[in-house]
C-alpha cells in the first residue's frame, strides 16, 4: 500500500510514495572536511529522495526536495503538548497606596496539530 508522507520546510506538503520506492534524508551534499561537525541552521536542513526499486542509483531517483526539515508517515499518529495560559493583572493606586493582583490559570493539554494546507485538501476530497 502506498505511504502518505507529510514533508516539513519551506513548504509543507503531501507526497503519496509508491510500495516500491525507497525514501532517503540528508544533506544536499554530504559535508567535507571541518564542515562534517558544523551546527549551523543551514546544517539542519535537509534533502528528501525518493527512489524507484530498492537499489539506490541517481538513475532511479524520481524525487528530490530541497530545504526539508522534516517529515512523517501520514498513517503515524502525532499530538503535541500544548500550554495555555489565561490571565489579568489588575492595578490599584489610591490614597491608600499602590496595589497589583495578578489571576492566572494555566494548563497543558495535547492536541493534534491541524495542517491548513491539508484540511483544505481533504474538504475538497470530500466533495
């Protein structure tokens, strides 16, 4: 069964890869010399391939993205820890001084991120 990927960058977006092909992650260029330990931004973005068949030849390449940060397999399920906080501080000065009262709630929960580009993907399917 094809996998759906969801691919994280400069864009997000949505590939359908065939059960045959093989997806590889990783510089553009594999890095030289003193650049190899390098921590730069640039160092954490990365190249999507994907590849026809299992051997892995650039004759087989039939997909490269560029400036990738990441992605993930559309079929594993995903949350993420989120915090909210609500809150007023109120201030009071009259001819009994000055007085500050701070009320804030706070709490986590996780939630399952909604792509936009997606969602709109999906109501058009949907029709």
């Amino acid at each position: 069964m094809p996998k759906e990927l969801l691919v994280f960058g400069t864009k997000t977006f949505k590939i359908t890869v065939p059960d045959d092909s093989r997806v590889t992650f990783g510089p553009w260029s594999p890095p030289t010399g003193s650049e190899k330990y390098a921590t730069s931004d640039r160092a954490l973005v990365g190249t999507l391939r994907v590849y026809q068949g299992t051997p892995k030849s650039s004759e087989n390449v039939i997909a490269v993205f560029s400036q990738v940060t990441g992605f993930r397999d559309l079929s594993l399920e995903y949350a993420e820890e989120v915090a909210k906080e609500e809150g007023a501080t109120i201030w009071k000065s009259d001819k009994n001084g000055y007085e500050r009262e701070e009320k804030v709630s706070r709490k986590k929960e996780w939630v399952v991120p909604v792509v936009p580009l997606l969602a709109e993907i999906e109501e058009d399917d949907a029709e």
